[in-house]
C-alpha cells in the first residue's frame, strides 16, 4: 500500500506543474447494457454488441500497468457474467493500483456482493462503491424507470456497508437533475428509515450533465441554477467538516459547484487526456465522459494507448483542453483528478502556452473529430481560471 500511495502522491504531485506521458487514472466502461430505464440517461435504449473481451482488458492492463485509480463504469457492470474476471484482470496486471472505484444500481443483490467481497480480498488499498440512489421511493422509482428499485438499492447498500476492511467503503449517489434537485433531505430521511446510523457523508452527490457519446442524453433537462446551488450548499451543511482527504475534494467539488452553474463553464483548468482518459467498451478512447473526441480505437493500436496518444496528437488535445474548448462539466468523476492537478496556484499565462510533456515523442496530428460543435469553445474570450 505504501509504495502505491506514494506513486499517486508524486503523480497527483507532478500532475501539478506538467503533464506525464500516460495519465494515472482511467475510466474503464465495461458495457452499455442496463435493466433501469432512467430519465437522465439513455444508456439503456442502446443494444451494444462487440464490447472489449476479458482477455482484451487484460491485454490492455499489461501494457499499461501504471494506473494508479481505476474507474470501472456502466452501464450496468454487473450484468457482465465475467465481472469477476474483469476484476481479477485489472488486479492482477496493475502493479501501482491505489483506488479502484466503480457505481452500481444495485438491481442484482447476490451478483453484487459476491463480486464486490472477491475484490474486498484482493490487496487494492482502497475500494469505493457507489450505489445510485436519486430520491425517496417513488421520486427514485420514477426517475430510474422501474417499481420498486429504491428497494432493491437500498438492501445491496445495506448489504455492502456490513463487508468490513480497512480502505473498502460503499456510498449511496444521487445525480442532482431538474426532477429531483430539492430531494436530498427527503433521500436522507428514507434511507435513515432503513439504515438509522446512515451518515448524510455516505451520500454522494453528482450534477445530471449531457453526454452524446456516453449518457447518449443530448436535450437533457438542465437543472436550475439557483436551486442546484441552493441544494448544494444545503448538502454541504448536512456533510459537516473532515479531514479525510476524499471528503475534502467532495467538499471542494460542491463549493466549485456554485460557478459551474452559473457559468456553464468548468471552474478550474480541467486535466483531462493529461491526468485522466476514458476508454468505452468498445476500446475506443476519449479525453472524457463528456466531449466526444474520438482519439483513435486500442484494438487499431494493440492496446497500446501510448502509441494511440501519438498518433492522437495528444499534446494538442490537452493544449485544447486546458484552453477551454471542449463542451465544459463539472462532474465528480472527471472534477477530482482535475482538483488535485491544481492544487497549486498557477498562472493564467500557462493555460496558453504549450504543455511540456515527461518525454518527448508525441505528434502534433489532431484526431478526426466528428462532433467539432462540442469543441467549439463557449466564450471566445474566457479562460477557466481557479
Ligand atoms: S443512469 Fe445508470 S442505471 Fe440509469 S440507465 Fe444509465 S447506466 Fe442505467
Ligand atoms: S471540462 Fe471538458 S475536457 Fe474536461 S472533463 Fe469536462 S468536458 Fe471533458
């Protein structure tokens, strides 16, 4: 654990004054398959086929063994027969694994904590698990498409928080959107009724964003900016004050909240494609969740994601990135990384100049972009500033 902590302080550390070759952490979508039928999400309409294999994932791990955080995402993972596999391939190949975190929708109780306690044995340091829950029984029902899944979600949680070990902790995860932005009290008040000493800490909480290539959601119903402010600050108040350093990005995240918002702009310079990369479950890599850049496919490059990032022209991609011309988020899941690259001060000259990288060695070729109006930049003035 020592050694692998270290290795993410000094990457987290560096990602502060210039850019590694490969990013240390990745988003990994296993499947777009989902048996909820959410409002805010149109992952479930799609019927993927060809998703990367176990021994492609595997694959993949070998030759980029250096992640220190791993997100593994849906879809619904679970409905993978070989999650387990998938688990024991990013386990076993990943020599500097930290954190490995990943959501569920809690549908599939046995399936879940089965998987979950063989991943609780392993010797990742830290394991985090996000059951998703988005308001009281019938407003989570509604939103998430199916009677009687708050239940269900809620006996996974249940069942999950009594696996014990140092460095595993399950959350619940409520995505704030225009439906249910001032349901946080009543979630908490209905998740107490089942579990008493639930803390409001172990309830996460996300902004609902658009997202063609991932959520597939484009027209999705915006949240209204004062009341998603006002919800958040509420939250804030409800989570108290930690030292424990994932509670004060949390902390962080929703006190930036408040200029996202207002600004539809991303409040710091975000590191994506230098301090994080998604890969969906095709193989093919984008900087993000969000902005659909294709930067090329893993099965065209042998699962090399370094020469992908060459032939990318990746130095272009996170000059672009860092100047603000990408369709902007604030979500948790590419905000954290994005807070602990900036921890420093920097100034705002650095955002226009070229970005060094660790080695030298990659092209100034941009991607084909199929989507040039989600880079086109909001404001051609603005730059995200901290
Ligand atoms: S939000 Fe999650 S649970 Fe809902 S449809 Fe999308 S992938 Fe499925
Ligand atoms: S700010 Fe842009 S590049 Fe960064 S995570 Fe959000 S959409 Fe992606």
């Amino acid at each position: 654990m020592a050694r692998s902590l270290l290795k993410l302080g000094w990457r987290i550390a560096r990602s502060n004054v210039t850019d590694a070759r490969l990013p240390f952490k990745l988003t990994l979508i296993l499947t777009y398959r989902c048996q909820l039928r959410c409002t805010m999400c149109n992952i479930w309409q799609r019927r993927p086929n060809d998703e990367l294999t176990v021994d492609e994932i595997r694959a993949f791990f070998r030759k980029q063994p250096r992640f220190s955080w791993v997100n593994v995402s849906g879809g619904e993972i679970f409905l993978r027969s070989d999650i387990q596999d998938v688990f024991a391939a990013i386990t076993e190949e990943s020599r500097d694994l930290y954190v490995i975190d990943f959501p569920t929708h809690g549908q599939q109780t046995e399936r879940i904590e089965a998987a979950t306690r063989q991943l609780v044995g392993t010797r990742v340091p830290r394991i985090f698990v996000t059951v998703s829950v988005d308001g009281p029984p019938a407003l989570h029902d509604e939103i998430r498409g199916v009677e009687g899944s708050f239940d269900k979600a809620m006996e996974t949680f249940a069942r999950l928080r009594k696996i014990r070990r140092r460095g595993y902790r399950p959350f619940l995860g409520m995505t704030l959107q225009a439906k249910n932005v001032d349901a946080f009290d009543d979630l908490l008040a209905a998740a107490r009724r089942r579990i008493p000493d639930l803390h409001a800490r172990e309830i996460h909480v996300n902004l609902s964003h658009e997202s063609g290539h991932y959520y597939d959601n484009i027209g999705l119903e915006p949240l209204d900016a004062d009341r998603a402010s006002a919800a958040m600050a509420a939250i804030r108040d409800h989570r108290g004050t930690s030292l424990h350093p994932v509670a004060w990005l949390e902390r962080r995240y929703q006190s930036l909240a408040d200029r996202y918002l207002r600004t539809g702009r991303t409040p710091v310079p975000c590191h994506a494609a230098a301090s994080s990369i998604f890969v969906d479950s095709f193989g093919v890599v984008r900087p993000c969740t969000i902005y659909d850049r294709p930067l090329g496919s893993l099965r065209d490059h042998d699962f090399n994601l370094e020469s992908l990032f060459d032939a990318a022209g990746i130095h272009d991609v996170r000059a672009d990135i860092r100047r603000g011309n990408c369709p902007h988020c604030w979500t948790p899941c590419e905000a954290y990384q994005t807070l602990l690259a900036n921890l420093l001060p920097k100034p705002r000259r650095r955002l226009a100049d070229p970005i060094p990288l660790a080695s030298p060695g990659a092209s100034t070729t941009s991607a084909a972009d199929p989507n040039a109006r989600a880079r086109a930049p909001r404001s051609d003035a603005e730059v995200p500033t901290r």
